[in-house]
C-alpha cells in the first residue's frame, strides 16, 4: 500500500488513527488525513516518531512566526533581488512548478549581506508558499494537490562559486528545515544544465537528503530542452527552457528571480560564520608578519580558514615546507612552496575564508604578512580546521581542472599557487601594491 489516502494497508489505518488521537491536545496547521499521512510516510509510520516531530513543528512555527509569515514578513531587499527562485506554470500532472536557478546563487554574496537566520526565514517562507501553492491547485483542479515540481537550473554551477563552507552549512540547515517540518512535499524534482562537476558537488550534499527525496530527482542530460517537454507542456514553460510563455522575457523574470552576483553596496560588515569569541586572536605588529605550522598528516585533507580584522586590511596565503636545503658551510635554509597566493584581503570589510586541498601530507604555513605596513599594527581573528579526508566532504581532482568563475580564494588545491615562487625561512618578499599607512 502507498500510504496514501484510499490507498492504506490495516496497520496503517491503525498508525494513523492513533496519531490523531495522540495529537489531540495539540493546534496544528491543518487537520484533514492527507496532513497526517505526510508525517507518517516521511517516519514508515512510526507514530511516536512522527508525534515527536509535529509537536516539535509546532514550536517551529511558534518560533519562526510561521502562521502569519507570508503577510507579517518582508525578507530584506538582497534576498528579495538576488535569491534566484520562483513559481511559474504547472507540470502535465496538474503540480505547480517552482525554479531554483542554483547556478546563479551567490552563496558568498549571501553570507556577506545578510544573516543567515534571515535566509532560512526566507526558505520557511518558500516552504508556507508551497503549501499555499497546493491548496490553491487543489481548488482549481478539484482535486487534492499536495506536492510540486522543481526544476533546479545548475548553469554557471562550480566549485570556486559554490564550493564553500558557509553555504553548504546552510544548505545543511535549510535541507533540514524542509525534511523535518515540510514533508513530502516533492512529486519530482528535474535538475538541467548539470556540469561536469555536478556529481561531485552532489557527493558533498547528499548525506543531508533523505532517500524519498533522492528517488524523485531527475538529472536531464544534454537534450535537456527536450526531456523538459515530456514534464511540462510548452504553454507552461519559459521560453529559455524551452516552452514558448513570456515573450520578449524569456525568463520569466516577474515570476522567477534570476539572482547573479550580489553588489558590494549590499554587504555587512564583519559578519562572520564563527563568532570572535569562538577564534584565536593575534597582534600583527607594524611592519611585520605571523606564521603558523598545521602538520597535515594525511593526503587529502582539507584545510578550512575564516578570519576579520578590526580595522585595516591585512595579507594572507599559505605555504607549503618543502624540507631543508643544505648550503657549504652556512646553515640549512627551510623551503616553502606557496600553495595560496599571498595578497592583501579587506578582511576589516568582510570576513575571508577558503578552503585548501592538501594533495600530499607535510607541514602546512599560513602567514599573516602585515610588513607593507609602517604605522599600524593589525588585530587579527582567526578559526582554522582541518577536516580529514572523507569521499563525501574531500573535493575531486576534477576541481582543480575546472574552468568556472568566481573569487579564486574559495579553493584550492595544492600546486594552484605559482609554482616557481620559493621563500627561504618564511620570509616572502613584499605583497601587492605597498602602502605604508595601511
């Protein structure tokens, strides 16, 4: 049996009676059977489970504001102009269809300009417009409606852009959201202009989707457009998805956000992913630099690294020792490769953070270089980890060899650096453009 109504086995029938009845104490958004079975289907029918998370969804919505969030709440202007999503049209099979441009999601851009908490908001809010979306189906089909279509636009998808940390933390906490207290929800999900990296992107996220919703995913390959057709009828689709609707607007654009790069006008300042109670600290004194070993003992792991400064700029990269070098009859100088170009971050504007694949174990550098600098010492804060290698969170050789486009800190593999610079006892030459009152 499906577990759906008109469709129940006797032990289901049982599951459901029962958690009706252990809810009755309880305010829920909705009342009818086909609410109840989505909670049972979403747990195999495991009542206390599924008690367990609609009382927890209950304070959910207490805590979010969830009953009055689509009339009560404005998310701020840059996810307003710059999340790249919307619903346009319906499927063959009567579901509303909602578009995710992932590729043109600026998840750096997001975390400098607004805090992460507005951003989950905002999906909650997506989550109470799906639900809106379905009761408004159901009226005009005259049947019941209860999941969507998404169709996820991965063009411009890479891993300089969307490979980073703090996004994929919130991917984990919005996944989360939608699979505790909105599920099933999905009657398929059609992924289109996949790149060559999308399954190793996907290796990444993958463990924070739970199985039904993996089963419903549909890749289209290279005749995209066309597959698209066999979902969703021409007079329901973009034009730039291969549907003939919005002429001379071929995206759609008064119904899907496209998103793109978000402007510097829009970011905050020192907003960061870990707090400054949570990181070391250290004095940059005028004039000079800090250096810091990491011994990395497996191949493969990845180094990760966010810091601010309070007030000025500071240089950054990472080295990579190469052993010594014996010299006649002067001491062994130490070799340093650099595996992260040195350059001056405004780090006192937004955080910095990256992530460095180390392809071979040793002792890894990162240096704080504040010697342009004559007049001002720097206060610097820092949180770095290293992350063992893992098949789901280590990042392919194929990233290293991928043409995409984005801030060149994000990632790195060891030997992106410039090969032929070499610095003796970790003393590099001056970085940049030299301002003496930096």
């Amino acid at each position: 049996m499906s577990g759906h109504v008109g469709d129940l086995s006797p032990a289901q029938e049982e599951a459901l009676r029962k958690l009706k009845a252990s809810l009755s104490d309880v305010t829920l958004p909705e009342n009818d059977d086909y609410f109840f079975l989505r909670w049972l289907r979403a747990v195999k029918f495991d009542v206390h489970k599924a008690e367990d998370r609609l009382r927890k969804h209950v304070e959910f919505r207490r805590e979010y504001g969830v009953d009055t969030i689509l009339t009560d709440w404005s998310p701020p202007e840059v996810l307003v102009k710059y999340f790249p999503t919307g619903f346009f049209g319906e499927d063959r099979d009567g579901h509303p269809v909602y578009y995710d441009n992932l590729g043109n999601l600026d998840p750096k851009g997001l975390h400098r300009s607004c805090r992460q908490e507005d951003i989950v908001k905002l999906k909650v809010m997506h989550a109470e417009m799906f639900a809106a979306k379905t009761r408004e189906f159901t009226e005009k089909k005259g049947r019941k409606i209860e999941t969507i279509t998404s169709v996820i636009d991965m063009e411009n998808l890479s891993f300089h852009r969307h490979y980073y940390w703090p996004g994929i933390n919130l991917f984990t906490e919005m996944s989360g959201v939608f699979q505790h207290h909105y599920p099933e929800r999905s009657h398929r999900i059609l992924a289109v202009k996949a790149p060559r990296i999308f399954p190793a992107l996907y290796n990444v996220v993958k463990r924070f989707i739970d199985e039904n919703t993996k089963s419903k995913i549909v890749v289209l390959g290279a005749n995209w457009k066309e597959e698209l057709l066999q979902y969703i009828s021409p007079d329901q689709l973009p034009q730039a998805y291969g549907g003939t609707r919005c002429e001379p607007d071929p995206m759609c654009t008064n119904f899907i956000t496209v998103g793109g790069d978000i402007p510097p006008e829009y970011y905050l300042t020192n907003l960061t992913e870990t707090s400054k109670e949570d990181m070391e600290s250290v004095l940059v004194s005028r004039g000079s630099s800090y250096e810091r070993e990491f011994t990395v003992e497996l191949p493969g792991t990845v180094i990760r690294w966010e810091f601010i400064t309070n007030d000025h700029d500071i240089s950054f990269g990472w080295y990579q020792k190469s052993g010594a070098k014996r010299r006649r009859f002067l001491p062994p100088t130490t070799e340093m490769s650099e595996v992260v170009p040195m350059k001056r971050r405004n780090s006192h504007i937004v955080p910095e953070s990256g992530v460095l694949l180390c392809s071979t174990a040793g002792i890894y550098v990162m240096k704080f270089d504040n010697s342009y600098s004559w007049t001002r010492s720097k206060e610097v804060f820092y949180s770095i980890k290293l992350l063992p290698p893992d098949t789901e969170l280590s990042v392919p050789q194929m990233a290293a060899e991928e043409d995409g486009t984005g801030e060149e800190e994000e990632f790195y593999e060891c030997g992106d650096g410039p090969e032929d610079r070499t610095v003796q006892n970790g003393d590099p030459s001056p970085v940049g453009d030299p301002n003496p009152m930096s």
